[in-house]
C-alpha cells in the first residue's frame, strides 16, 4: 500500500474494503462492504437446492 | 411435479408482484422513478444533458439496447464538457438495488451515504427505474405514519 | 423428483393453470408469496398433497434462500 491509499474497514463487520459497496464515493463516512449491504438490503442470492419428493 | 429452483427471491428481484403483508408496503421498485431520462454509450453529452434538463432532471441512466444498465450520470457528470461521449463521462458499473428492497432501508442508507439517486434494476441488470433520495425519504414517512396510526399511535 | 424449471418456465405453466405451492414455513409464506401460490411447508407436503392439490393440473414448488 503506498502512502497515497487509505486503508479503508467496512463500518459493520471492519473488514478491508475498497470502497464503499452503497454509495462509491472515496470520502464514505461509514462504508459498508459487499456482503453486510446485501444482508443489510435482503439481496442475499438464493443457491439451488434440492426439494425432497 | 416442477421445482422452481431459484425461487421466490429471484421472482421477486426480477420485479415482478407478489402477494403477502410484504406486498403491502412500498418498496424501491414502487417508489423508483420510471420517466428518468435515459441514453446510449455513444450519445454525445451536451445532447444528452439538454435533454434531461428538459425533462426536468439532474440526472440519466446509460442503458443499451435491452434496457441493461452500463452507467449513470448524476449532476456531477452532466456538468463535464458537452462533446464527450456518454462512455467517457459516464460513472460506469454504479451500484444497482433490486425493486423488492424495502423503502426504509432504501431512505435510511441514502440519507446515511449522501447519495441523491440509485438505479433499481431487476437481477439480470435490466432498468426499473431510478429511485431518488426525496422520495425514498418521503414514502417512507408516510409508510411509518400509516402505520405509526393505525396501532393508535403506540410505537 | 421434481424437474428443475426457471421463472420463465413458472410463468408459462400459471398461464396454462398450474398450481403453485410454496413450502416455506407460514411465516415466511404470509410476508411475501408468488401471485396464486398455496403454502404446504415441507413437512406437510407429502402428506397433504394428495388431498389440497387437484391432480389433473400441473404442480411447481418453490422455496426460497432467505437471508
């Protein structure tokens, strides 16, 4: 990392991020990571699976 | 028998209606903004601003021929110079929401994030409409209200 | 064992007048459900059946993977 990056940390689960998943803007007070948004907005996507009969 | 494999969470991303108490209460497909202006990659920007302006907005969605978003140009972006191509002033890949979320959330993170709009597209990336701050804000008030009376005001 | 259909699939058996059993728990199923859709959790279904569905019409079950 150079002197130039900000380490940024997810505000919900402080995990190292990019940027900000919800509004992509570089000055984010309170980024937020792919996977807390998509739980936060219900977006978790549905895996196949099998039914039984 | 069939089994709809991926269920009830990809119908419900892909926009279409559903029923249950869920239904009831507006989402960010409902609220989101069906007129928002819209253009192509190779449109030349000061066409595509004059346009929008005159239809009253700061803003246009990039689509291409099967309504799939590919960029966005908010204020900021339709301020840039007017011979650009919509390619190169667009904000690219901007963050989409699928129209089954709910409203509070919606307005609560835009509020949070500072964020004056966002697209709402179905799971296979196509437009439904561009969701703008104020009314996220506005239909969630209203939706606690409703519901904040009809429980006689008890919280 | 049920043969694995995609939603554009689901809509052209509704329109040809299957019937649509979401076998999530009520709860889930009150809150949001396919337009038309019954709830058998799964649990009941092989159970019920028999008995709740009219067998001359095609069935597609569905679930979901809620968060």
């Amino acid at each position: 990392m150079t002197e130039h990056e900000v380490a940024l940390a997810c505000a919900t689960c402080e995990s190292s991020i990019d940027g900000c998943e919800f509004c992509e803007e570089p000055g984010c007070r309170a980024p937020i990571c792919y996977h807390c948004l998509a739980e936060a907005l219900g977006q978790a996507m549905a895996h196949p699976h099998a039914h039984g009969g | 028998m069939f089994d709809y494999e991926d269920g009830k969470l990809d119908w419900l991303a892909a926009g279409l209606p559903s029923e249950g108490t869920n239904a009831q209460r507006p989402r960010a497909g409902d609220i989101a903004r069906k007129d928002v202006p819209t253009c192509r990659l190779d449109e030349r920007l000061g066409d595509v601003r004059d346009r929008a302006r005159g239809a009253g907005w700061d803003a246009c969605v990039v689509l291409n021929e099967e309504r799939v978003v590919f960029g966005l140009l908010r204020s900021k972006e339709l301020k840039a110079s007017p011979d650009l191509r919509i390619e190169e002033a667009m904000r690219p890949g901007p963050s989409t929401f699928r129209p089954f979320v709910s409203i509070e959330e919606m307005a609560a993170f835009m509020t949070e994030h500072d964020l004056d709009s966002s697209p709402i597209t179905t799971s296979d990336g196509r437009l439904v409409g561009l969701l703008r701050r104020q009314d996220a804000a506005k239909a969630a008030l209203e939706l606690h209200e409703r519901e904040h009376h009809s429980n006689g005001g008890q919280t | 064992m049920p043969q694995p259909i995609d939603r554009d699939e689901v809509r052209r058996l509704v329109d040809r007048g299957a019937q649509l059993v979401d076998v999530l728990p009520v709860n889930e199923y009150e809150g949001d459900h396919l337009p038309g859709a019954i709830n058998m959790p799964l649990r009941r279904l092989e159970k019920e059946a028999g008995s709740a569905l009219d067998r001359s019409r095609p069935v597609v079950v569905y679930c979901s993977d809620s968060a």
